[in-house]
C-alpha cells in the first residue's frame, strides 16, 4: 500500500514493437518523461538499451512504454531488483545492472553530467536555439495550442527520427 504522504515511483517496461518482447526495465518518478530521455539519449549513448533504441528508430519504429508497478519512494529498490530478476527468466533484458541504485550515482554527479550536456547543447548558436525552439513548442503544445493535424505531424516527425523530435512523442 503506497501511503498518500509518499512520493510514487513508477517501475517500467521498454516493449519492443516487433516482438512484444520486454527489453527494458526501469525506475522513474514519471515514466513518460525518463522515456523521452531514453529517446533523446539513444542518440549519443552507447549501451546496450540505447543501441536497441538507435536500430529500432532505424526502422521507424520506437519502443512502447508499459508501466508494470507504482511503489514507495522508500521501497523501490527492492521492487526493481524483484521485478528484474523475474523478467529475466523469460525475457532477453539489456539492463547491465540488476536493478535498485545501481550503478549508483550520485546527485553530485547527476548535476555534473546535466551540466556538461548544456555545455554541448549550447556549444553552437544554432543547437542552443534549436533547444530554445523546442521548448517553446513544447509549452505551446501543453497549453493547448496546434490542431490534431500538426499534433499527429509531430508524433510522426518523432516516430522516423527520435534523436530530433522525441519530445514530441507524445504530445
């Protein structure tokens, strides 16, 4: 029983859309956020989950989204773990750790290497406006702004090229 003080945690699945396989199991405290940074980061990030990403948006196809449990902010760790070990048994899983803070990093480090994303991010004037622009499209999508068509023309634009337009997946 998740108390109504306590922060959620969500524990999700990354399915692949050919198989219907679980590929993927993670912690987030919003999945549909940490999944568009999964797309963002595929671009640039070389790990096993990432690569996966990288093929599947070759084909212009992206992972589905499946949230398996909400927990405890105090208790996920666990829940992770036992999730995990579960799907292995069946499922062929990138995942390099077996679940909880693993590897752990810390909130030092968390910042450092949200730092030194911006610093590439805005190293040219045309990245930095092109984040800039993004953004703005982002709000304006959330207010409510853009008909059905343009809508559907971003999710599109995001299903063929993920490492540009994740963040219009799901808008």
């Amino acid at each position: 029983m998740i108390a109504d003080n306590e922060a959620k945690v969500e524990i999700y699945a990354l399915i692949d859309p050919r198989t219907g396989d679980t590929r993927y199991i993670g912690k987030a405290n919003n999945s549909e956020k940490r999944f568009k940074s999964h797309l963002r980061d595929s671009r640039r990030r070389k790990t096993p989950v990432y690569c996966w990403i990288q093929s599947l948006s070759k084909e212009g196809l992206m992972p589905r989204l499946v949230v398996l449990e909400f927990c405890n902010s105090s208790n996920w760790q666990e829940t992770e773990k036992r999730i995990i070990a579960e799907y292995r048994k069946t499922h062929s899983l990138l995942n390099l750790a077996d679940g909880g803070d693993e590897p752990f990093c810390s909130k030092e480090q968390r910042a450092a290497n949200g730092r030194m994303a911006a610093i590439k991010r805005d190293r040219t004037p045309e990245m930095a406006r092109i984040f800039r622009l993004k953004c703005m499209v982002c709000r304006a999508l959330k207010q409510g702004y853009g008909s059905a068509e343009v809508r559907a023309k971003l999710r599109s634009a995001a299903i063929r090229r993920p490492d540009l337009f994740a963040c219009f997946s799901h808008c």
